[in-house]
C-alpha cells in the first residue's frame, strides 16, 4: 500500500486543532509479521492489531509518540467493508491519534465516544468510513 503523506499530515493536523495542541510524531506502516512482533514485546499479546500508540514525553501543548500502522491489516480489512484501504488506514491513523491524546476505549461508553470523534474527524479530512 502506498503511504498517504498528504491525508496523514491532515488527518494529524486537524486533530491537533481541534485538540488545541501541537505534534511531534512518527508513523510507521509495517505488515502483519512486524505489528504481530511489537504487539507481543510491548502489549504481551499475541498476534497481529491494527493500530499501537506509544506516548512519549509530552507536555500541555505538545503530543509526542509514535503511531504504528498495519497497512496489511487495513488492505484486508477494507476488502470487506465499502471503502479503500487507505480509509480503514486512516482510521487506524485517527484512533492511535486520539490514544496519544487522552482518549481510552477500555468501556462501552469510551468505545463510543472514541467511535464518535473517530468519524468526525475522519469526516473533516473526507473519508466515510463504515466501522
């Protein structure tokens, strides 16, 4: 898959903006095999995810991280859905993103809101994305 540079530095500006904060960030994309590997040094789980956020040093008005993005995962999980795979990679973009940010999905309540701000900010840099 190719890398979407563009759609990524909006996707990251416009949840900056809406957050109030800047970003130092790196976004990796890796395969199954590589996100299967992190998965298990750093969560203890096996298998591949989708998406993994690593908050580093941050303060009140910067997010710094890294975002690791499965663009296997996304072409797969695409296929199935009614939209491209660079979408469901922007999704995966937009939920590490609010990770970084704050945002928990541990409950039904938080899974929610976090499906809420997802789409919504998906919807501000032009993906319809079917969750």
């Amino acid at each position: 898959m190719r890398c979407p540079r563009a759609a990524i530095r909006r996707a990251v500006a416009a949840a900056m903006r809406r957050a109030g904060r800047r970003a130092d960030l790196s976004i990796v994309l890796v395969d199954d095999a590589e996100m299967a590997a992190l998965n298990e040094r750093y969560l203890n789980h096996a298998g591949p995810t989708d998406v993994l956020a690593f908050p580093y040093e941050a303060d009140e008005d910067r997010v710094c991280g890294e975002i690791v993005l499965n663009a296997q995962r996304a072409a797969a999980e695409a296929a199935g859905r009614r939209h491209s795979a660079e979408g469901e990679l922007m999704l995966y973009l937009v939920h590490g993103l609010l990770h970084l940010l704050g945002c928990d999905d541990a409950r039904p309540a938080q899974r929610r809101e976090m499906r809420r701000r997802e789409a919504e900010l998906l919807a501000e840099v032009g993906y319809d994305v079917d969750f």
